[in-house]
C-alpha cells in the first residue's frame, strides 16, 4: 500500500519556477476510441485512438507574480512548461506542456483569485 498525501503540500512550477498562493490543481487524462461495431456483433467493439490531458490551476491573484505566467501565456499564444506536485518534498510529479485560458473573479467581499484551464499538447510525464 502506498502512502497517502494530503493537498496541503502541492505545488505548480511554469518553466521551473514555483507559482505562488496556490490553492487547487488538477490534470484530467483521456483515451479517445472509435466504435468498430459490425453488423454481426452483440457487443460495442471499440478501438482505441488518441490520449489528450487537460486540468485547472487555481489559487489567490498576485498581480505582478508568478502567477502571471498563466495570463503572460494566453495573451502570446505560447504553451507554459508545467511541473504538477502532489505533494512537493516528493519526486513525484506530472510534467507536460500545455495552453492556457484564464479567468479572474474579483468579488466586493473576498480575495481576488484567478483559474488557469490548461490543456495539454504532446505527451504527460509521470514521475513516481
């Protein structure tokens, strides 16, 4: 049995460096297939074609600080390098390169917080 990792240690890097005031992360995988039923089959056949990740990134908005990277890469267009930590005292990470959308929510009675949608483009790393 492996060991059990609160949140409380996660971490995000863009392009090697640590972003700060995060909260929340998350990397979705998916296997697309095709249905290759036939006429004669009982049972949906299906074939497996491409795998595709994406996730979110969240947390507390600095203007100006590393969490800038996810807003600097939206408005040119450019993938951010993404290191994720479930817990960071540990090697083990997921690694890939991903665009970004972004979204501000700014609220009269709260902290501003921002969320980075990311998905990937080529291959997802997984590092035990």
């Amino acid at each position: 049995m492996g060991a059990r990792l609160t949140g409380k240690t996660g971490a995000v890097k863009v392009g090697g460096t640590i972003v700060a005031s995060l909260d929340n992360w998350d990397i979705n995988t998916k296997l697309d297939t095709v249905d290759s039923t036939a006429f004669s089959d009982i049972w949906h056949q299906l074939l497996a074609t491409f795998i595709g990740w994406s996730g979110s990134v969240s947390g507390k908005w600095e203007a100006g600080g590393t969490n800038d990277a996810f807003w600097l890469a939206v408005i040119s267009g450019a993938y951010v390098s993404l290191d994720l930590y479930p817990d960071i005292g540990t090697t083990e990470k997921y690694t890939g390169n991903a665009f970004c959308d972004f979204n501000i929510k700014v609220a009269h009675n709260g902290v501003v917080t921002f969320t980075a949608a990311v998905t990937g483009t080529g291959t997802l790393v997984r590092t035990p």
